[in-house]
C-alpha cells in the first residue's frame, strides 16, 4: 500500500547544495546525498530507505559513501559510475577539491520508470547539466537537481554538460504537472512560476 507524504526537509550543505528529506509514514527518502547520515536524525527518526541521486557532482554527492557502507539503496543513472570515480567528470577537480568515490549499492533507472519505495516516484532523465542528469516527480512535487532552479537553469559549461540535450530535457520538464520545485540550488518553487522561467530559457538556449 502506497504511503503518504508526511513532511518535507530541506538541508543545504557548506556548498550551498539542498539535500532533501521526505518523510514517509514508516521510513524517509533522501534526494541527493549532500548531508551526513548522522543530521538526518536532527529532522527524522525514521529510517533511510533509498537515497535518490540527481546527479554525481561532488556536491551532491559528499557523503555517498557513508550512505553506502549502511547497505541503502542508491538510486543513479547508469552514467553517474564513470563520474563518480573521476575527479575531472565530478567537478571536485575543479573547485579544488579532488575526489573519487567508489560506490557498491547502486541502483541503475532510466526516463520513465517507476520506483515504488513507500509512496510513487517517477524518474526522468534530463541530461544537460550532467549526462547522468534525473529529476524526480515524488507526489505532486518535481525534484530537479541542477537541470532547473528557481529562476534560472543548471550550468552546461562542464565535463559531460550538452547545451542541445539541456534544451531537450527543459521541455520534457516544462510537460510536467507538478505543484513545487525542488532545485538542487536555491529557494523552493512552483509550477506557475516555472512555465515563464524555463519558456525563457529554452528561447535563450535556442539563440
């Protein structure tokens, strides 16, 4: 039987990453893995079922190893491996902060699926960003990453970024019915504001 949501966390991290929380009934999902395991237990006593990767950049993924030596479920796209074990790939090189990780309980999704832990989630792949790039629709909320924030979009400057597959990815999003936004930067939005925010961005990225 599917759960409800019972209250939704935000942690942003010295990098000024968010971290997000949400509370099932019995247990709590992360998304993105930006916050030590001990300050969960600060905003929940529920167990951590899944952490629920948007994408292996360094910042998202501080603390994936320590998620991954207590046996949780990790939930990546398949290309998020050869980012995470290199420096160049994971952006930690360039902010002058070199880091490979090695992960064991990885658990590949694609565009589309549908992973049941608790309460529905559905996973989009957005490249653009990242080539590891998903977004998450948890309810009636969409957990974006860095492919879109609140009043602007994710870099696409970087090791595995594509403009054009940024551009795709920004209308596979703008389909979307959702209430709030959830970026992997910055403050909360929602779906009326982002129906403007990412039209104006595609016509950017177009020109």
């Amino acid at each position: 039987m599917l759960q409800h949501v019972v209250k939704s966390y935000w942690y942003e991290n010295e990098l000024k990453q968010n971290t997000y929380i949400i509370e099932l009934d019995d247990k709590c999902i992360l998304v993105d893995a930006g916050c030590p395991p001990n300050e969960i237990k600060r905003y929940t006593a529920k167990p951590i079922s899944a952490v629920l990767i948007t994408h292996a950049h360094f910042d998202h993924v501080t603390y994936i190893e320590e998620y991954d030596r207590l046996n949780i479920p990790i939930y990546v796209h398949k290309n998020a491996l050869q980012i995470l074990s290199n420096e160049d790939l994971n952006a930690s090189n360039m902010f002058g902060q070199p880091k490979q990780f090695h992960v064991e309980n990885l658990q590949y999704i694609d565009d589309g699926d549908i992973i049941d832990l608790g309460v529905e989630i559905r996973a989009y792949y957005t490249p653009g960003h990242s080539s590891d790039s998903m977004s998450y629709l948890i309810g009636n909320d969409l957990y974006s990453g860095d492919t879109l924030f609140s009043v602007a979009i994710g870099r696409y400057d970087l090791a595995t970024s594509n403009k054009d597959d940024l551009i795709s990815s920004l209308k596979k999003l703008q389909k979307l019915k959702f209430n709030n936004l959830y970026a992997g930067h910055g403050r909360v939005s929602n779906f009326n504001e982002q129906q403007s925010n990412i039209d104006y961005w595609i016509k950017i990225l177009q020109n």
